[in-house]
C-alpha cells in the first residue's frame, strides 16, 4: 500500500480508522483519499483498504 507517497505493509485487512490510529493520526484531523477519491469521516471504521490502494493523509494545521 502507498500512504503519501511512502509503501507501507500493514496485516492483511485493515480499516482507515484503524490505519490512522496505527499511524498516531486522530480522525477528525485529517481527510483520506483512496485511489484518488475523498473518503468520508463516517465511512472510516467500515472502509476496508486493499494492499494495492493508493492512500493520501491531509492534515488540517491551524495558522494565521
């Protein structure tokens, strides 16, 4: 699997949610795009990633 660009080897099923909690990413700080496609917040827990999918991470960073 590609996460930003990085090939990472995770068990062979694996949830966003559970990916980004291996990851130390909190859920509602970031938005996932799988194989080019926004993921929604409420699909993280149910949304089963393949070991071919292409994933980004976007964190949100506060600034001003």
């Amino acid at each position: 699997m590609i996460i930003n660009g990085k090939e990472m080897d995770f068990e062979t099923k694996i949830t966003i949610s559970e990916m980004l909690k291996k990851l130390g990413l909190a859920e509602e700080k970031v938005v996932a795009e799988v194989n080019f496609k926004i993921i929604s917040k409420e699909e993280y827990k149910e949304y089963v990633l393949d070991q071919s999918d292409k994933v980004e991470i976007v964190s949100f960073v506060g600034g001003g």
